[in-house]
C-alpha cells in the first residue's frame, strides 16, 4: 500500500520514467533491520546502506580546485562566537587557514578560519582537514552571514556561489521584562538586561529571526519570525530555560505596494476527514481564507488548499484540531504579499480581570460563574490586572475573585450545601496568544501561563478608557 502511495504521488508531482523506477527497501526502525524483500529475511540494516551507496551519487566536486564552500546555516557558541555551516563543494578547508567570504567579489571580507569542526553523531569535533563533500563548520569568521561563500584568500582564485534566498519575517511580538506583583517567584531569569542577552544570542543562531530594540524603552524588544510557530518555538524554549517576560498580541508585517497595503499571504494545505469538511471551511472562511483547490471527495478524506493570510492562522492550529478530533493533517507555506483582505473578527467576548491581589476563593468564584468562564481554579495565586475568565459580554468586566465569606453568628438551612464549580477552561500558549486583545499581556513562566493587562491598576485603566472615548467621540 505504502509503494502504491509513493508511486502515486511521484506521478502527481510530474516525475518522468527514470524516476519513478525508484529503489524500494523494506525497514524497521524500531527492529533496526532492512530487506529488499517484503517477505525477508529480515537481518540488520545492511541492504538500506547498500542501496544508499549504489543508487545515490557521491558529492560532486574537485578537491584540487579552489576553495568554495557556501554557509547555509549559522550556529552560537559562548565560547568562540558565530559558527558558519556548510558543505565543502570544492578544494579543502584546514584550521588556520586565510580565506575571503561573503556573497560576492565586491562585497567580500577578509580573515583566518579557527577550528574546523565536523560531525560526528549528534556533537561536533575538531578535524585537522575537510575536503569535497564534507558537512563543516568554522569559527573564527566574524560577521559571517547566511548564504556567504567562503573561498580562497588569493583574489584570482575566489570562487562565489549563487546566493541563498532568506524568508521575510512575517509576523511581530513585543517581548518585555515582567512588573507583575508575584515576579521572579517562579523563574531564574527575570530582568530585562537577561531578556536582551538571550534574545540577542538566539538571533546569532536562528536566522529568520530578527530582533530590536523599542524606541524610548529599555525593556521591551521587538521580535520578529516567520510565523506564530517560531515564535512560539522560542517562547517555549525559553520559559523551559527559566526566563519570566511578558509578551504582546502577534501583529503581521505589513508593506506599501504602489499605494497598496499588502499583507503575509500563506498557502494552508488540509487533509481532514470528509464528515468535517462543513466546519472546517466555515472555521476558514471566518478567518479570510480562499478556497483554492479540493480532491478526494468521496473517499473518506479530503484534500483542501486554501490562500489565507498569515495572520488568520494565528490559533488556527487548536481550532482544527478540535474540529476534526485530532484526525487532521495541516501544512502551510509562504506564498508572498497580497492585498490586505480586511479585519478578521479575533474576539466576540470581554474579560474578566480580578481587582485584588491574593488566592482566589471558592465562593467568590461561584458567585461569579454567571459573569463568564474561569481560566483559575481556587486557591490560585492572582494579582490586580490579571485575566481570570472571559466574559459573557463583549465589554471587559472588573471582578472580586477573591472575596471571601463572612463568618458570622447567623445560621441558615443552605449554609452548609457544597459549592459547585464549573471546571475552568486551560488555555495553552498559542490559545493564549490568539485570546489576548491589544491592550493586554501574556505572562509566561516555567510553570504558570497567565493572561494579564497592560495596566494593571483599574482606576488607571478606565481614566484611559474614558480618554479614549472622549477621542473617539470628537
């Protein structure tokens, strides 16, 4: 069934004779055995080399010939700085050695290679040479970029390569120190001298990442990457490394094409059952999404290719999965800037902000269950500003969620009855990022994700809110 697959997606994608008549090995991984039989025998993974040494050709190049080898990706050491990654396509690189890189003639620097370090397994080493074919990298190369050659130091040997093309950031966050009132009790790393030195030290090594400092403040830093999945990436990866920071809504990057707003478009495959097909295109059209092509109905699945700009996927990724039980298959590519295609509805619903800062009560939560949903349980830790629930209304709603029951000498018949709590609803990090609105935070630490706003005193809040209204209604 699987070659038939194979086969059949070959022949979809245009491959011609010689193609398709493609090698077929039969492996377990798990086993660690390969066979070029289906039946067997099944012994060690000796047939899977084989046809990787007899079918596949060796790394064409001429180690005699100049030196040429392009940087198509970049790694941070704390020690020896920048590291550039590459494959050698001609001559041979030895530690020392003087070289010119960049990504032209004209454009070129000058310096010595370092180490030269290569692979072995999952770490690196120090090698004495590297030659034709060889997967390297160096140091010593300061200010070495992306798609750059690294060639001979003799100008009338230099060699350059075409260059590498860098996918545009397409969506931007603020990432900022935490003021909240519980900080630094749950994270290593909470000032914003730590926040810069780690943002800036992930953008040596990720390169579609981009990062600045905001005008007129010191501690807040504008992140831009290639999708809310990157980010994301990189919120996680540091909140897991112990870091507390706040971060904004995500906001795409937009641009001015002859007078013409453009936006991120991306082109978002789907591979769903055929019984949520309904919904999932209802879920898609909401958020500006043109249907494009679609195959395979009546077989059980079907294949749908929408153009949906970047920023109508932002919390698009749990919304699927939920319509389609976990059985959807999603992809999504940068396909360029297209005309802005208007405002997609992000929220339909206010907040809930606690106005007191302690442990939220059972029996203020209860009396509070008709105002909206609860994101805390009682006995959780919350502060002034921060976002417990979401409200029925569309307006944001000031709420005591940690008001307790006064004890008095009175009794009653339904004093004693059990207070019943509708379970609260636990938003992950993207839910989180695609909840927030633009006057609110997301608070992020190793083991709490909390939604908060911006200013977190509530007179301070409507003295803006009542502003904002006197300007609008001018």
């Amino acid at each position: 069934q699987v070659v038939d697959e194979v086969l059949e997606l070959f022949i979809d994608l245009g491959a011609d004779e010689s193609q398709i008549e493609f090698p077929v090995v039969y492996a377990s991984a798990r086993r660690q055995v390969a066979s070029l039989n289906p039946e067997g025998p099944f012994e060690n993974l000796k047939p899977l080399y084989d046809t990787i040494v007899e079918h596949i050709p060796c790394p064409q190049g001429d180690p005699d010939a100049p030196l040429q080898m392009q940087v198509s990706n970049l790694d941070y050491d704390e020690y020896v700085g920048r590291l550039a990654v590459g494959r050698i396509l001609n001559g041979k690189i030895t530690p020392s050695k003087p070289v010119a890189y960049g990504k032209s003639a004209e454009e070129c620097k000058t310096g010595k290679i370092g180490q030269v370090m290569g692979y072995v397994g999952l770490g690196r080493k120090p090698i004495e040479s590297a030659t034709v074919g060889d997967i390297v990298s160096l140091t010593g190369l300061a200010g070495v970029a992306l798609g750059d050659t690294v060639t001979e130091f003799d100008p009338e040997l230099r060699r350059f390569s075409a260059g590498l093309e860098i996918e545009e950031p397409t969506l931007a966050m603020n990432f900022m120190a935490t003021d909240i009132p519980v900080a630094g009790r749950d994270g290593k790393y909470v000032t914003s001298r730590q926040l810069r030195d780690r943002l800036f030290r992930e953008a040596e090594r990720n390169v579609g990442l981009r990062v600045t400092a905001c005008e007129g403040t010191t501690d807040s830093f504008e992140v831009c990457g290639r999708g809310e999945l990157h980010l994301s990436i990189l919120l996680e990866t540091m909140r897991r490394e112990g870091y507390e920071l706040s971060v904004t809504a995500p906001r795409v990057i937009t641009k001015t094409i002859d007078g013409v707003l453009h936006e991120p478009i991306e082109n978002l495959t789907l591979d769903i059952p055929e019984e949520n097909l309904g919904a999932v295109m209802e879920k898609v059209g909401a958020r500006k999404g043109e249907l494009i092509n679609m195959t395979g109905s009546g077989t059980g699945r079907v294949h749908l290719e929408f153009s949906i700009p970047a920023r109508g996927l932002v919390g698009f990724r749990s919304d699927f999965l939920t319509l389609t039980r976990g059985y959807g298959v999603m992809n999504y590519l940068f396909a360029g800037y297209g005309p802005f295609r208007g405002e997609i509805a992000r929220r339909t619903r206010g907040s809930l902000v606690t106005q007191e800062t302690g442990p939220a009560t059972s029996y203020a939560l209860y009396n509070l269950q008709d105002r909206g949903t609860f994101f805390i349980s009682p006995g959780e830790e919350i502060y002034t500003g921060q976002i417990v629930g979401e409200h029925c209304r569309l307006s944001d709603l000031d709420v005591n969620a940690c008001k307790k029951k006064h004890v008095t000498n009175m009794r009653s018949s339904t004093s004693d009855e059990a207070v019943r709590l509708d379970e609260p609803r636990h938003l992950t990090l993207e839910q989180c990022l695609e909840f927030i609105a633009d006057d609110e935070l997301v608070e992020i630490t190793p083991h709490f994700l909390r939604m908060r706003k911006t200013v977190l005193d509530p007179a301070a809040r409507a003295k803006l809110r009542k502003d904002k209204e006197k300007r609008e209604g001018v």
